[in-house]
C-alpha cells in the first residue's frame, strides 16, 4: 500500500460514526463495502468529517490534512449516482453556514459542490435555482466572498442554460482537443526545484503526475465528451445512457469525431444563444442522439438507466526538474507552437536562439565589427550568393514593425487585472500600499481579448523556488516589454506546492515563526486562506517520504494518483490570486572595476559581515584559553537610508548610522497581526539599541558599509545566488514593464512624467507575482 493510500468509508477511523436522525438510516451494504441503502448518509458523514479537519487546522496531526477531502471526491467518482447527492448536501450545508454565519465554511463547500456540479450529468432546475441564488447573495459580502460568488454565480448561470457546457469545456482545453469551436487549450507545468527534489525522489514524482493523469486517446476523449453532453443536455428521460454509451464504444475515430465535432457546436452555439434558440439546439442534440444509436451495429435493448459515469480525467501535466531558468519559457514556447490549430503561429528564427541572452542580463552579447559602407549598392554582387559557412556577411531584407494597439495593450491588461482588487483612481499611487493585493478583477476583458493559451506552472520547493520563479518572470515581462512574443498569446497562472528537504516542517503551527519557516510564503498563505493550508500545504509532509516508501523492501512502485488528483484540483478551482511584489535590488561591489548587479528578490535578504563573524569567533576562543571576558565586539559601522511607511501612508524619509553583525530583511508577515505589504527591517547585534526602532517598515532602503569591510548578500535564503565583497546595495520595488510600456507612450506626446494619464491612473506601478490561491486573503 503506498503512503497516502487510505481504507474504504466502511473501516476509516478518520470517519465519524453517530445517529443522524434527519436522513435516512437504513443500512445495506454492498460487496464493495460501500452503503447504497443509506448513501446520503454516507455522504453526509464525509462532508462533517472534511469540515471539522478545516476547523481543527491548527492541530498538531496534519499528515493526513486533505486526504479526507481527497476520499470524498474518490467516492464520488466510482459512484455516479452520489454526485446528485452530494450536491443536494452541499447546497444544504451552504444554507446553513449561511444562517449561522459560519464563513470559514463558505468558499471550500462552495469549491466542492462547483466540482461535483461540473461531473454530475444531470441536475434539476431547482438545485440549478438554488445554487445560482447562493451565489449572488454573496455578492453582498465583502473580499473574497464576493469575488469568488460573482466567478461560481456566472458559471452557474451558463451551466443552468446549457447543462454541461462546463465538462465540455474542461475536457477539451485541458487535452487540447482539436476543434473549430473553443479555441481555448491549457496544459499543467509541474516545475521541481533540484536542490530539494532530486534523485530517487524526483523520479517517483515524475511516474506519480505524468501517469496519474487518466491518460486516454482522443478516441476516448472525444466519447466522454459525447457521453456527457448529450445526458446532461437531454436528461434522464430522453436519453438512455447506456445504449449511447454502447453505441460509441463500437465506434472509431472517423465515426466519433464529427459526433464530436457537431455536439461541441451545438453547445458553445447554445451557451451564447438566447432561451428559445436554445430548444432549437436541444433538438438538434436529439437528433444527433438518435442518428448515433441508429448507426450502431449492434444496438442495445433501449430502457430506463441511470446516467453512466464518465469521470473528468485529470489535466494533461508535464514534470521538470528546473536545472535551467530559460527551460520554463522554452517549455511554453514548445506548448503553443504545438498545439496552435486554430490559427498558424510561429516564432521569429532568432527567437530560440536569443532567449537564453534576454533571460541573463550577464551573459555577454558577441559582437562583429562591419566593414562596409551600409549602403546595398556598395556590396559585393557575389555576397548574397555566398553561402553562410564561407564567413562572407549576406543582407536580409528587413521591414520596420510599428507595435499594434493590441501589442500595446497586452501586457497592460495583466497590471489592470491586478488592479482590479484596489481602490480605482489609488492603485498607481501610494494609496494603501501596506494592504496586500488578492483576488481577481471584477472587469472581464472582451472575448477577442482573451488570450487562447493557459500555462498553470506549478512550483514544488521552498523559499528559493519562488525566487527563482520571481526572477524569471521579471526578466520574462521586461524582454516582452521590449520586443512581444508569448505575452498577447499566453495567460500564466502560478501555483505552489510548498516542500522542503529539511526535517522540519514546511509550515509551523506558531504563527509567530512564520517568516523564520523554509517555506515562509507557504506559511503565510496557509494563514490567509485555510483551504490552502488544509489541502496544499499538508502535500511538504507525505512527498519527501514518498522516496523512502518506494524504495522500502516489499513495496510496489506502482504510481499513486492522490498527487496528480490533488495538483489537478488545486489548479482547477484554486482562481483567486495573492500578490507579493518583487524588489529589484542594485549590487555594488567594493572593487570599482567589477560593474554593479542588477537582481531582483521576492522573500528575503540576508545581509551579513564575515570578516566580524571570524572575528568574533576568534575574541571567543581567546577568551575560552585565557578563562575570562572577550572584549566587546560592536559590528561594521553601517549607514542606512530608508523610506519609512506607516499605517497612515505617509512616508517619511530617514537616515542612521549604526554597528551590526547582520541585517535581515523579509517580505513575509511575521504573524497575522502585522500582514503589511512593505519589507521588515531588523538589524544583528545593533550598537547602539536605545535610540533605534526594533523593526523597520519600508519599501526603499539602501545600505552601505562605511568602512573597509565588505559584506556578503544572499537572497531569497538560495546559496546560488550569493554575492561577496559587496559594498552597498539598494532595494526598492520593481515596476511593472506594463506601466513602463505606458510611461514611454506617453513621453512620445511631451506628457509631464508627473501627470498621471490616460491608463497609467488605473495601473499598478508595482511588478508583483501572483500566486493562486482557494480563497485569497480572508481577514
């Protein structure tokens, strides 16, 4: 049995057992051990069981955190006639978090009865009623309620007037399904950071998501797609489901796919059409139905049966291990040049081959001196006829490419959808700078604007992922800013599996360590949204023991589907993104011939004097031989200068001298009581203590060391990216290549830099990256 592999409802003791008088008790049990007499109060029992874990989520027991959830769906899954029922408790646990105004319980029970709403094949109108009413009363709560109740309201209204669209749509994006009618295709980008996830581990990980997909061909995907459809279109009553059923399976490709082909059609045609054009659609859809059984060979008796289960596979994913930060942008490259069917796409010839160079600033640029004159004329006639590996230079033609408005706008639309959770008319100024950002916006771009292409990259590692991640998606936006290619085509959307190679645990129970956690941020999103810390964060627990678990004696290295099962329901409904701004920073070092760096940090800094530390270790020896007292050791004499911002937003620049040891410097809350978005400040063995302030709050500091002695930088707690003899740096916060593209239009029309104008008063001038989230931040 694997590590995660959990027993049957039946003989679980994570289950509770009690009398619920208020359903149906009668017991009968199958030989699969699961009640079919009784089945809502098995359901019922399993939802209690997964809501109370939610409730104790600051327990101690949390290796098995999210394995309840995990069973309930698995339960589901193997029974279709649960998800009907798993719907009705849902709707009815909804109602009552309402009544008792129990929010903690709101957004998971909402997650899980949109995933079982999307599965169920048939739903009657009046639970269709009563969800989409749900979810418009929430709209009157605040942040993220709101949010996520308008996301689930729309969905539920597209899905009450054209039953199934939303499986339609899932399945055919997710497998890139080749097709005239949604054009939108996804794929799952599993990234590993090597210096956690390595070896043995990392190929147990790879067998685990890439065969736990449900892989199966387009034949038969584009039969569950049929399947599904057409039950959840017709109903119980006008479609039998297993003489369909047993019709496709007689079938192949050429037969299924203009089934496919016109049942897709007629659904995406039905989601934007009006009510009475859609009975027009529900014919042609019965027609349809009528057309596939006849063309069976061998048809079967056509009666009464309850819809047949066509589970949803899961998404199509991909394994790395990030040795290379350009791999990620080559990967996506790869991903729409392959699956571009609706529409020939294609990258410029030199766009592989410079990648490498935009992505690493440090990396030199080779140069050839020309000898000629400029001017055609003045070429050789035999040059454009030699061939390149002779040497000789050859021209080619060029044509100057004036950036469209739809270029223009593309990488604006990410800072505007940013923006979409501050205040309108704030967001570019300084306005609730300390507040962090979360959610998504409330002004969907039009359909010609939305973008064909869905990377969900998922991160598994610690804190030095993350900056790794945060560093190529800076460098990534400033090279689209300068010249386009994946922007106007690719969404991005940024997962993250905390796990870390230390015994420890990836996220400590005592809010107060959080910052000081390898995996700060995780921590820190687990405290904002519980959802996140019951499904995602327990994942750092069971996966680095995977490795041991396979290579134990005795144990079978069949692949597990709870990791891929649990990326694939994390990706599917965890929409509402978390902010956390990235901090440019400029290395300048003490030889003057070396030319300053120019990095970027997403988490922490770690500043820190070696030359004081041997010293102090050498005064502390001295003192151990000579028995007595060391002299007191102060610390390099350091000059600070900073941006203090408050509660209040007014910032008011200071200045300091002082002797320290070391300087952390983090962007991640250290309790929920002091969630500010602005970097803390804390100096190692201050001199002098009395007339400084513990912690510092600010966004712009700079930092120098005022005598000989140099400094070491480590950032984002990620050894790679140490820099030595360091003589001062400077941190402020990136802006966003949205807000620069703006800023330089502007300059063209002799705009003051001061004016804010047209699009710039509504974007955010911050570069942040987004992480996904169940919940965002819930206050």
């Amino acid at each position: 049995m694997a590590l995660w592999d959990v027993p049957n409802s039946q003989g679980s003791s994570m289950e509770p057992t009690g009398n619920y008088s208020t359903l149906s008790s009668t017991s009968a049990v199958t030989d699969a051990g699961v009640s079919t007499a009784a089945p809502e109060s098995d359901i019922y029992r399993s939802l209690q069981a997964v809501l109370r874990e939610l409730d104790s989520r600051h327990s101690t027991a949390r290796v098995h955190k999210g394995m309840l959830r995990w069973t309930l769906h698995k339960k589901v899954q193997k029974n279709p006639q649960y998800n009907l029922i798993l719907v009705k408790v849902v709707i009815k646990e909804l109602e009552k978090a309402e009544r008792v105004d129990c929010k903690l319980h709101i957004i998971p029970l909402l997650h899980t009865l949109i995933y079982a709403t999307i599965q169920t094949p048939f739903i009657p109108d009046d639970l269709y009623k009563r969800m989409y009413d749900f979810c418009k009363r929430l709209l009157t709560l605040p942040q993220p309620y709101c949010t996520v109740g308008l996301t689930y309201s729309r969905q539920m209204k597209m899905e009450r007037g054209t039953p199934g669209v939303l499986y339609q749509r899932l399945l055919v994006s997710e497998h890139s399904l080749k097709n005239d009618s949604y054009p939108l295709q996804e794929k799952v980008f599993v990234f590993a950071d090597p210096a956690v996830l390595a070896g043995s581990l990392a190929k147990v990980l790879r067998v685990d998501i890439e065969s736990g997909q449900g892989f199966q061909s387009p034949l038969g995907l584009m039969r569950s797609a049929v399947q599904h459809s057409l039950q959840a279109a017709l109903g119980e009553d006008r479609c039998q489901a297993a003489a369909l059923a047993h019709a496709l399976q007689g079938q192949s490709l050429q037969d299924v796919e203009p089934y496919f082909q016109e049942v897709l059609s007629a659904m995406e045609h039905s989601a934007e059409a009006s009510r009475s054009e859609r009975s027009q659609l529900t014919d042609r859809l019965q027609t349809l139905y009528t057309e596939i059984l006849r063309s069976s060979v061998d048809q079967a008796p056509l009666s009464h049966s309850s819809p047949c289960d066509v589970p949803l596979p899961n998404p199509e994913m991909s394994f790395h291990i990030w040795s290379e930060e350009e791999e990620l942008w080559r990967e996506l490259a790869k991903f729409i040049r392959s699956n571009s069917f609706c529409e020939p796409f294609s990258f410029p010839e030199d766009f592989m081959a410079d990648l490498s160079t935009d992505l690493d600033p440090e990396m030199p640029r080779h140069s050839v001196i020309s000898t000629d004159s400029g001017i055609e004329r003045d070429l050789p006639e035999a040059t454009e006829q030699v061939a390149p590996s002779s040497g000789r230079l050859s021209r080619r033609g060029g044509m100057k490419v004036k950036p469209s408005v739809t270029d223009s706008v593309a990488l604006m639309q990410d800072a505007l959808e940013e923006t979409g959770a501050c205040v309108w008319g704030t967001a570019g100024s300084g306005a609730g700078m300390l507040q962090r950002r979360a959610g998504t916006s409330a002004m969907p771009f039009p359909k010609q604007q939305q973008r064909q292409f869905t990377a969900r990259i998922v991160m598994m590692g610690d804190d030095r992922v993350l900056g790794r991640m945060a560093r190529a998606y800076y460098w990534f936006r400033k090279r689209e800013a300068r010249r386009q290619f994946l922007t106007a085509k690719i969404n991005l959307q940024i997962y993250y599996i905390p796990v870390s190679d230390q015994t420890s645990s990836p996220a400590k129970e005592n809010t107060s360590s959080v910052a000081s956690s390898p995996c700060s941020l995780a921590s820190y999103l687990g405290m904002v949204d519980p959802w996140y810390e019951c499904n995602i964060t327990s994942l750092g627990h069971m996966i680095p023991k995977l490795a041991k678990t396979h290579s134990s004696p005795g144990m079978t290295c069949e692949p597990n589907p709870f990791l891929s099962d649990v990326i694939s329901y994390y990706v599917r409904t965890a929409l509402q993104p978390v902010y956390f701004t990235i901090y440019y920073i400029k290395i300048s070092f003490s030889n003057l011939t070396k030319e300053p760096v120019e990095e970027v940090f997403l988490s922490h800094l770690e500043l820190d004097f070696p030359d004081f530390k041997a010293l102090q270790a050498s005064m502390k020896d001295m003192s151990m031989r000579q028995k007595r007292n060391s002299p007191e050791v102060y610390g390099a004499a350091i000059s600070v200068n900073y941006r203090k911002v408050s509660l209040s937003n007014r910032e008011v620049d200071k200045s300091l001298s002082l002797r320290a040891s070391g300087v952390q410097i983090c962007a991640i809350p250290p309790n929920e009581t002091e969630d500010f978005n602005c970097l803390t400040v804390s100096f190692t063995d201050m001199k002098p203590k009395s007339s400084l302030e513990p912690k510092i709050w600010t966004c712009d500091i700079r930092i120098r060391s005022l005598e000989r002695t140099t400094f070491t930088v480590c950032l984002d707690n990620d050894s790679r990216r140490t820099f030595k003899d360091v003589q001062s740096i400077e941190i402020a916060p990136c802006l966003d290549p949205g807000y620069c593209l703006q800023k330089t239009m502007r300059s063209k029309f002799n705009v003051a830099d001061d004016i804010e104008a047209g699009l710039s008063k509504y974007i955010n001038k911050r570069l942040s990256l987004p992480i996904n989230t169940f919940a965002g931040i819930i206050h």
